[in-house]
C-alpha cells in the first residue's frame, strides 16, 4: 500500500513518539515521497476505519493554516522529486472534522482509527493511510468500556509509588491547604486548574507500560473524561467506573476494577494504605431542606436543577449570568451573586463526605479532575457562547487582572501568580512568599503533540487555549472538549 | 483577529436558542421567585405556605430582602427550619462579609433545636473554605472550636460532617472522641466503621487495639473490613492478617481487605498468599476474590519485590508455575471477568 509516501502530524523530524493526535484546532502536518524520481500529483482525504475520527483538511500559507479553507480533502497537492529530505515536504494543516450545523464532532473511540489517505490525483487509487486519533476530552458518562478501563489503568498506575517518584501524589501536594490561597479565591482559579488538568493529562499520555508480548502499550490517547454534574451520571457511579459507597460511604468496585487498588495518600500522611479505602458519601440524604433521590446516582445535591440559589445553579445560569471574566469566575458576593468558583464548583465538592469535599484533600479523590474537567469545560463554553468571545487574552471581559501581580507575604488578589503576565506556581519553581513554600514538582509536562505552553507556563496562556483569538496552531494547548469547537473564520 | 469576521453557525445559534428559551423559563422562575420571597419573608403567614415558598425563592439580592432575611435568621422565635432556609438564602455574603462569617460559625456551634440551622452554616462555612480561602484562614481557630462543639449534637449528620473535617485536620480532641466512641460501645457518635475512617486520617499506633478487638470481634462486617484495613502498619497484627487471608471460611472480601493490609508491611507474603489462593483453591465463589487478588498483583507486585531487592523473595510458588497455573485456569470453568483478568495479569508480566 505504502508507495514510498511518508506523512508526519504535529512534528516534522520525526523524534517524538506519539505525536499523531489533533483536536478541533489545525495541526501541522507533511507530506512527502521517500524516494522519488519523478513529481507527483496527490489528493488527501479521510480514508479512516468505519465509525472512527474524521480530519478537515486546511491548505498551509507561509506556515499557517489558511482558516479561510477548510475542507474535507486538499486536491492536488504537488509532491516534489526532490531527494532532498529537508526540502521535499509540503505542508498542510488537519483538525478534526466538527459538524457545525448538527454540533457533533468525528471524534475518535480508540487510538489511530482515523486516516489520512494520500490518492493518485490521476488514478485516485490509494497510495497511504497514515493512522491518528482526534482526541478529545469526552463526557465520563458516555465513554466505552475500552475508554473508561484505560482511564482507570493510567490513573491507577500514576497512583502507585513508581520508586523515586509518585506522580499522584506530587499532584495532591500542589493542592494542599498551605497552597489553597494560591489557587483559589482570586481570578487565577480557573487558569490554574486549567494547567493543574492538563499536567495531569499529559502524566497519563505519557505513559508507557512493557506487555509480555514484547509490545508497549501506550496511554497517549487517554484524555481525562469530564463529569457533567448538570445531568445524571448514572454509568459514572457504577462498581466498574468512579464506584459506589455503601452505607459506609466507602467507595466500592468490581474486582476487575483498577481503582480496588487506589491509595489515597492524603496530605501529610506518610504510610501508603492500599485497597479501596476511598471515601465518597453522599453527604446529606437526611438533609430535609435538600433531598437527594438514591436512585438519581449522578447528581450531586448542590448542582441540582431547578432552584435558583448559590446551592443550586444550573448550567444555563452558570454560562449566562455574566459576560465578563470577574463576575463569572467569582460573582459578586457584596450582593449574594455566586461566581463559577463559589456555584456550581463549591456545591459540586460539598455534596459529598471524604476527600473531595475539602480542597486540601480533593485530589486524593480522582472524581476531583473529572469535576474541574467539567469546570474547566464550563469556562470554554463561556468562552466559545459568549458574543465576542472570551479569547483574548488582554481583553478584561476575558480576564479581568492584566499585567504583573505584586509582591506580598501571602497570596492576595493582587499579588503575583494572579495576572496575566504572570508565571504560575508551582511550574515556575517560585517557592518565595507570596508563593507557597514548596515548588520542586518540576515545570509542566510537556507535549509531543503541542509546544505551548512549555515547562513554565503564564497565565495568559491558559485563556486562549485552543487558539481562536491568536489563529496561531503554536498557541493550542492540545486539549479540547467534544461539544465545543473552534470556529472557523470568514475574510472582512 | 480583526482581519476575520465570524458568523455564528447552526450550532451556536442553537445552543443560543436553547438558552433563550431556558432564559425565559429563568425569567419565569425569577418571577415566581420574587412572590416566593415575599411570602417566605411574611412572618404573618402559616409556616407550611412559607416553608412551600422557601422552595423556589433563591438566593436574596435586594438589599431590604437580605436584611428581612437576616432578621429572620437571628429571631429566635422563627422556626428553626425557616432561619436554616433564611440564611442559605444569603449564603452568599458570608463569603465577603467577615461579621456574617463570624454569624455563620456561631450558628454552628450553637447548633440550637435540631441542627437545621448549625447544617445550613457549615455548609456556607464549607464553600468558604473553597472560595474565600484567605478569610476562612482568620476564623480556623474559632471555626474549630465550634465543630469541636458539636460533635456531640443530636443531630447525626452534622455531627459527622465536624468530625470528619476534624479529622482531616488531625485534631486531637476528635481524634480521642472517635476513639472513645470506637472503644465504649453503646455510646458511639458515629457507626464504628465511619469512625474508623475518620481516624483513618491520621492513623496512631494506638488506634491499633481497637482495631485488633474490631477486627476480631466485629460489631458487623463493614466494620471489620475497614478495621483489617487499617492494620498494615501494625506488626502485632501480621499474622492475624495471614491468617484472615488464608482462612478459606473467611468472607471473601475480608481476605482481600487483609491482603491490601498486608502488603504494606509484608509485601512478599501477601503476594505469595494472593498467588496460592489463585492457585490452590478451589470452586465458581472464590472467582470475584481470585479477580481482585489478580487485579492488587497487577499494580503491586512488581513494587513487593522491587522494594526490597535484598531480601530473598519468598517464594512459594515461582513465577513461571503461576503463569502456567494461570493459563490452566483460563480454560477451565470461570467468570469471563476473572479470565479477563488472567489476560490482563498475562500481559503486564
């Protein structure tokens, strides 16, 4: 099949592995013949497995993609005869193909059942199929039994003491009591848990593990699922996904379940205790004043619908309240108005006992980064709905502390770590008042598929995460969300 | 950007209608809200008409609203429930408001008549902790003190909501009264297997014997588990861990529990046990066990004798015979999600 093309996504050079994976933001990607004698005329489209991903195609302009073509194949492209390695690509941009009219994405449901097929423009027969993924982060409550065992593998193998380092527990570290101040309360909330999510995405994808067949599995298309706390959940809170407390609150799974090995570790604690100790009650049944059906299992009491109060928001009130960056993200609590952070995050947490209701040990609970996913999921739709955007990363109605924060003894809404220009913590190492006393997690992980942010990210790097205001593929974080696309542009 | 224009597209504008159209429902509710307020905050009408209303009222935003509300809050000779609802409506101001804060946590700990006000203000205290981090950290010591205050209130459940954000703090006083209620049966706070939890924590070496007593003589089967579970680190409980494990009329999920127990004290004796439960015993009942014990190998076995390369793995059985075992027991009679699990354990090797 292979008639000496080669086709390379997101790195040119070819020195990374796992690199063939796109969201709905345009990635670089070549083409070239391997040993060519001649000039050859060749057309891409989608020649992926039945039911998988499917890609749009935008031509390449001095390095960027022309935004203002996208389609679903690229005709004609010339591919030179130039033995020259460095010289012979060409260049062309992919995305995955997001359905405009319906809302629906050709996402992935597992690793490479996407293809770009490069035809004969002449014969139009087949001449290679490079396999990749359009991967983005998916709804907890509709994934596959496949998607959520792999999840629950690659969590579960960061929870484990992998010698000299324990990757969940660095992560439960930066999210302690003693570092609460830096994080929350102030507008770097969702900014920060936007790279604190994606720290932990990019542990998982860069996870590797040896099989017996000599084979290595990869978990470089796992992304972290998002519960939606605005609708039931019922496959979420099921033995063999996030489980179920009995009547003790302790959390139960199936025997085949990862997580029956979940440890804990909480904050300060220094003896690691194995097995299914995880806690996660549903806190206030008896409450008279909010009463919690059992059988609606994924609803937590605090993000119910149907009363309008600080307990109670709904996703409609959450997007829609505001349309700039600072009542949205904190409210106004002068006037009893609740922000994002307060409603429905803070109701979504107390709903229940154990870990995840206290921000110092939520993330020993791994429901805590499907519940920020969701978070984080919010603020892009904000984002995305609000009219004008909320993209640009100077643009108070995006966010609203531009510049440099000050100095300080403790952290405050006006110190450093909370304004644009700022670096954030722990990435940056800053371990100096006001900062947190403790930084030596190391930068940001970083990404084969995407540059940005690089190992000490700013703060405005996190707003214009996919790139809709920069229209700059350098700029794309390398998440997305299925249900909320980047939108493509028309000439003045 | 300037350079583009964008149009919104089918979806966009879809998403807009639905919001429209959820905004006029918002609207309505709105109304409704503001006639449920009035009623609610109307001290002449029946309670049951009031408490009907606090149902769709919402949060209060009129200045005079929020000042009726809280009256009602602080009269004590409003009904308990209509002061809990008065103040969640204002919940929002304890988040900005250091003397409302200061309110919020003498409601709590004087968690008057059934605890339905002391509830609605330490859940307010509790979306505190989360988005006011800086004023919350101004009143730990008194917000303390009044979970310390009512641990002993009547009120179930929020007697178990102080103590467990007690414990997480690692506080002595809980610590000790968790104890207690463990050691003195007949005067619990809270069911043994929630207090053991709780004390899970911040465990001390002298929880241990209550433990020990617990597992041994349970006041009911949660209780054990989470008891046997919390042994690893204790040495004197070694060998009844061993023994739990290998007992093979102990309750299944007591042996896995006593397994997760013991590896973190003996790491190579509870990967041999798992592996000659697997492998020597017998019957469809013990699949779910084999599954789990298979599953704990998985991501634990590996790390058991990695930790100590020094010592001389005990080794009843080899890995070579256990993986032909495993094999065997692939083709015989089984539950399809332990032989998944045989692959999964297969593979990983």
């Amino acid at each position: 099949m292979n008639q000496g093309i080669i086709i390379r996504i997101n790195d040119r050079a070819g020195t990374k592995k796992h690199t063939d994976y796109v969201g709905w933001g345009p990635r670089p990607a070549w083409v070239r013949q391997i040993s060519p004698t001649s000039t050859l005329s060749v057309t891409l489209r989608n020649n992926g497995l039945l039911n998988g991903g499917r890609v749009t195609f935008f031509p390449s302009i001095n390095g960027r993609p022309d935004m203002l073509s996208p389609s679903n194949q690229l005709s004609n492209i010339t591919l030179p005869a130039s033995s020259d390695q460095e010289t012979n690509w060409v260049q062309f941009f992919i995305a995955g193909e997001f359905n405009q009219t319906t809302g629906r994405g050709a996402v992935s449901s597992r690793d490479k059942d996407t293809g770009v097929g490069v035809y004969d423009s002449s014969t139009n027969a087949l001449l290679y199929t490079k396999s990749l993924m359009v991967r983005v982060r998916k709804n907890a409550n509709r994934l596959t039994a496949t998607e959520r065992r792999d999840f629950l593998e690659a969590i579960m193998i960061l929870n484990t003491n992998q010698g000299v380092t324990f990757p969940w527990k660095n992560l439960q570290d930066m999210h302690l009591p003693t570092t609460s101040r830096e994080i929350h309360g102030r507008s770097c909330f969702l900014p920060w848990h936007r790279a604190y999510l994606l720290n932990l995405e990019r542990d998982i994808q860069a996870l590797e593990v040896s099989q017996s067949n000599g084979t290595v599995k990869s978990y470089a298309h796992v992304t972290i699922p998002y519960w939606d706390f605005f609708t039931t959940a019922q496959n979420m809170f099921t033995r063999d996904f996030l489980g179920f407390p009995d009547s003790a609150g302790v959390v139960q799974f199936n025997a085949s379940n990862p997580l029956i090995n979940w440890q804990t570790n909480l904050s300060g604690t220094d003896v690691v205790i194995l097995g299914p100790k995880l806690r996660r009650a549903h806190r206030l049944q008896n409450s008279s004043s909010f009463p919690w059906n059992p059988s609606n299992t994924g609803t937590p009491i605090f993000t119910l619908g149907g009363q309008w109060s600080t307990f109670t928001r709904t996703q409609n009130g959450t997007i829609n309240d505001y349309s700039d960056y600072r009542r949205f993200a904190l409210g106004v609590s002068s006037s009893n108005l609740p922000g994002l952070e307060t409603s429905p995050h803070g109701g979504a947490h107390v709903s229940w006992g154990g870990p995840i209701m206290r921000v110092g040990w939520s993330p020993a609970d791994p429901l805590f980064f499907m519940l920020h996913c969701n978070i984080d999921r919010l603020w892009t739709m904000w984002q995305w709905l609000t009219p004008g955007y909320r993209f640009n990363p100077s643009d108070t109605n995006s966010y609203d502390r531009q510049g440099f924060g000050g100095t300080g003894t403790v952290p405050s809404s006006s110190t450093k770590g909370n304004y644009t220009e700022d670096t954030l913590w722990p990435w940056d190492g800053d371990d100096q008042a006001p900062r947190p006393s403790q930084a030596n997690w190391g930068g940001l992980p970083a990404s084969p598929t995407v540059s940005a942010p690089g190992p000490i990210p700013r703060l405005k790097q996190m707003i214009d995460y996919h790139a809709q205001y920069s229209q700059n593929p350098a700029d794309h974080l390398g998440f997305d969300y299925e249900d909320i696309p980047l939108d493509y542009p028309r000439r003045n | 950007m300037s350079e583009y224009t964008y149009q919104d597209s089918e979806y966009k504008k879809r998403l807009r209608n639905e919001v429209l159209e959820k905004s006029i429902t918002v609207a309505e509710q709105k109304k409704q809200a503001v006639n449920a307020r009035k009623i609610f905050l109307n001290t002449t009408k029946p309670i049951d008409e009031r408490l009907e209303a606090a149902k769709s009222m919402g949060n209060f935003t009129e200045p005079a609203d929020i000042k009726k509300a809280l009256a009602i809050f602080r009269d004590e000779n409003q009904p308990e429930i209509i002061r809990s609802y008065a103040f969640s409506s204002v919940a929002g101001l304890v988040l900005s408001d250091e003397a409302l804060m200061q309110d919020a946590i003498d409601a709590l700990k004087a968690g008057e008549g059934e605890g339905q006000i002391a509830l609605s203000a330490l859940r307010i205290l509790q979306l505190a902790e989360i988005s006011s981090p800086d004023m919350m950290e101004r009143h730990t010591a008194s917000f303390k003190d009044a979970l310390r205050t009512v641990v002993d209130h009547k009120n179930k459940n929020l007697r178990s909501i102080a103590l467990e954000i007690l414990a997480m703090e690692k506080d002595e006083f809980a610590q000790r009264r968790l104890l207690e209620s463990l050691e003195n049966k007949g005067e619990e706070l809270i069911e043994p297997e929630v207090a053991i939890q709780f004390l899970a924590y911040d465990l001390h070496a002298n929880y241990y014997p209550v433990l020990r007593q617990i597992a041994q003589n349970p006041p009911n089967q949660i209780a054990k588990r989470e008891a046997l579970r919390n042994l690893g680190t204790d040495v004197e409980s070694k060998d009844m861990l061993l023994e739990t494990v290998m007992n093979p009329e102990e309750d299944p999920e007591m042996r896995h529990a006593a397994v997760t127990a013991l590896i973190t004290q003996a790491p190579e004796l509870a990967v041999d046990s798992s592996k000659r439960i697997i492998i020597e015993e017998n019957g469809e009942h013990l699949d779910e066990l084999k599954t789990a014990l298979l599953n704990t190998l998985v991501y634990t076995e590996k790390r058991a004798t990695s930790d100590r390369p020094e010592n001389l793995f005990l080794e009843t059985v080899s890995a070579e015979s256990f993986n032909q075992e495993l094999q065997r027991l692939k083709v015989s009679p089984g539950s399809a999600e332990l032989k998944e699990m045989i692959d999964i354990y297969l593979n990983n090797r």
